[in-house]
C-alpha cells in the first residue's frame, strides 16, 4: 500500500499536502494568512494565532488504499510490482507497506464456484476457503477502507477440524453450501436459515463422514451424486425431509465390480432417460438409470440399475465426458471424447439418442 509522506515537525506543509502520522491520514488545510501554522503542530490538533485556535489538519482516511498486484521482480530489499489495481498517484509510486496474498506461485486455487454473489475459492490452503466481497467478484478485501468488516465484505474461513481436510468440491444446496473434503463432508451457512452467508453470520460444521474423491459433484434430481474418496461408490447425498440432516446413500452398492478402475468423471442426463454416467481411470465408461422421487432419505430410489459400456468393442476408451442438450430441444445427449486403446487419433462421438415407445 503507498501512503503518504511521514509527517515531520519541521516541514511546512502546503494546502493540500497529506501526511501520515501514527497510522493515520491527515491533508494540510492551513491556507492565507494561516499557511505556516502547521509548522510543528501534531496532526489531529489545532494551531494557535493570538487567541485563536485554528484547525490546520483535517483526516483524510482515504489517503492510503490497497491496491494489489504480481511481484515481478526482486533486487536486493526491493522489489518490482506490477499492479492492476489503480493507486493514489499523490502518494508516488513507493510502496511502503506490504502483505502478501494468500495466492502466489505454487499457491493457487484449485476449485470453487458462484454463489449468492460471490466468488467462492479454495485449495490454496488446506482447510481454508475465501469468498469475494459481494457482488464484487475480484474483490477479496475483509474490509472497506476504513477497516470496518460489512455484510458485503470477502470472507477468509478455516474449517474448524482436528485433522487435515482437504476440501475437494463445493456445490450449491438449499441449506447453503456443501463442502466434500477427503475426510468427510462440511456445511456452510449462515447463522439463520434462509438469511445470506456475511463475514459476521458464517458457520461450518462437519455433517457427515463418507470422504470423498476429487470429481465434481452432479446434481440428480434432488440429490446430489458424488463419488466416495476411494473412487469405487457412487453416493446420493440429501437432507431428509423433516430432521433436514445429511444422510449418503450407495446406488451402486450391488455393482462395485463395475466401477472397481475407480471413477473419475461424473455426468448426469435427464431426458430422455435418467442416466448418471461414470467414467473410469483406465477410460472405461459405465452408468446408472437412478431415477428419486421421495425426500425420505430411508426410501430408495424408484429404480438404480448399472450398466457398463464398450465403445468399439473396447477398440476405443474415453478421455473426458459431458452432457448437453439434443438440437431437438427435447433431450440430453452424452459426448464422450475417445481414443485409440492402441494409441493414436481421438475423436469426439455422441451416444444416439433413446427411442421411445409409441
């Protein structure tokens, strides 16, 4: 942060001038016949002419503001920055005092999404994930500038736990958001249901302990599917209806051996058959038609039958998944992008659509 010159007792300060003095801001507004009473007089006080007492300081707290930027390069205790933030230009180009951000070189996020106005962030840290202020996506400052923490301010949180947790995922849920870490499953919310998450309302709490892998979540229905730490079960996760705790249920308990090369990838189509796909490490592809209909977590799904599929006789595996709406506008089709299991070309194909019955 540059911030204006010291204040030093034997300057005379012009109108207009800023100084800093004991971490604060203060602007020269001696002027006319008052325009060397500053000399020697405490910012924040008053001077004296004859009897008179005459202000000669007045605060300016917006003298000195952040800015932030990438050091570019270091020559002994100095070093270059290069800043994409706008400075005070009445305070030079000095930097005089430092912090340095949570994201650098090695550092940086690995994940996060969009919720509720703010840019959701994590994996710099272990247990540790950061928001933006709101509304205001690359804007991650605590505070406004006078250091007062608002409801619209970022927020910086650690996950309260006695082990590493190492967050994996984050996905939007009616209570809040839902944090899948390696060791378990975390809740983010606000101190009243239904009111915004805010610096000064957060809380995270541990919910469950079902661990879970690096693959992003999918939304099923009411659920929300997520593959456990080890890759191999595929779990519906949802809070029941009246205790509205978190409960994991395994859709693929009776079909482990499937998806024993563990999976990597996840995605879900809707029409015209409810599939969740599920791609494996050694590129394998599988699904499961799981269709819910009851918020009863003791209740199970209307049907969750697994299925393996080989695409060209096992001649060709898949290196990546997605599901996107059919041109017809009246159904979902899975793109897989595969390759040669003997090495060479690749190519994107897309699964033909279902037929329905007359």
């Amino acid at each position: 942060m540059p911030q204006p010159q010291a204040w030093n007792s034997g300057t005379t300060y012009s109108y207009g001038q800023t100084v800093t003095y004991q971490g604060a801001y203060y602007t020269s507004i001696a002027a006319g016949s008052y325009s060397t009473l500053n000399v020697g007089i405490t910012p924040g006080t008053a001077a004296t002419s004859g009897a008179v007492q005459v202000s000669v300081w007045a605060a300016a707290p917006n003298e000195g503001q952040w800015a932030w930027g990438t050091i570019t390069a270091q020559a002994g205790a100095s070093c270059t920055v290069s800043l994409t933030t706008y400075l005070n230009s009445n305070n030079g180009t000095t930097i005089s005092i430092w912090r340095l951000g949570v994201f650098k070189a090695g550092q940086y996020p690995t994940g996060g999404l969009y919720y509720e106005g703010r840019l959701w962030l994590f994996g710099a840290i272990p247990n540790r994930f950061d928001a933006s202020s709101s509304n205001d996506i690359f804007t991650f400052s605590p505070t406004d500038q006078y250091g007062t923490v608002l409801d619209s301010s970022a927020i910086s949180e650690v996950l309260n736990s006695a082990q590493l947790a190492t967050i994996q995922w984050m996905a939007p849920d009616t209570q809040g958001i839902l944090v899948g870490a390696l060791e378990q499953e975390w809740l983010i919310q606000a101190s009243t249901l239904t009111d915004p998450i805010t610096p000064t309302s957060i809380q995270v709490h541990p919910v469950t302990k079902y661990g879970c892998a690096n693959v992003e979540p999918r939304r099923c229905g009411m659920a929300l599917v997520f593959a456990q730490r080890y890759g191999q079960r595929v779990i519906e996760y949802m809070a029941d209806t009246f205790s509205q705790k978190f409960s994991g249920r395994h859709i693929n308990e009776y079909s482990k051996h499937i998806t024993a090369p563990g999976v990597v990838e996840l995605q879900y189509q809707e029409e015209k058959a409810p599939i969740i796909w599920e791609l494996m490490g050694d590129g394998t592809l599988a699904g499961v038609s799981y269709r819910r209909v009851s918020h009863f977590v003791s209740e199970p799904p209307v049907f969750e039958g697994a299925h393996r599929h080989q695409i060209g006789n096992g001649a060709r595996l898949v290196q990546s998944t997605t599901v996107l709406p059919n041109t017809d506008g009246l159904s979902d089709l899975l793109y897989v992008c595969t390759y040669a299991a003997a090495g060479g070309d690749y190519a994107v194909e897309v699964l033909r659509p279902i037929f329905e019955d007359a």
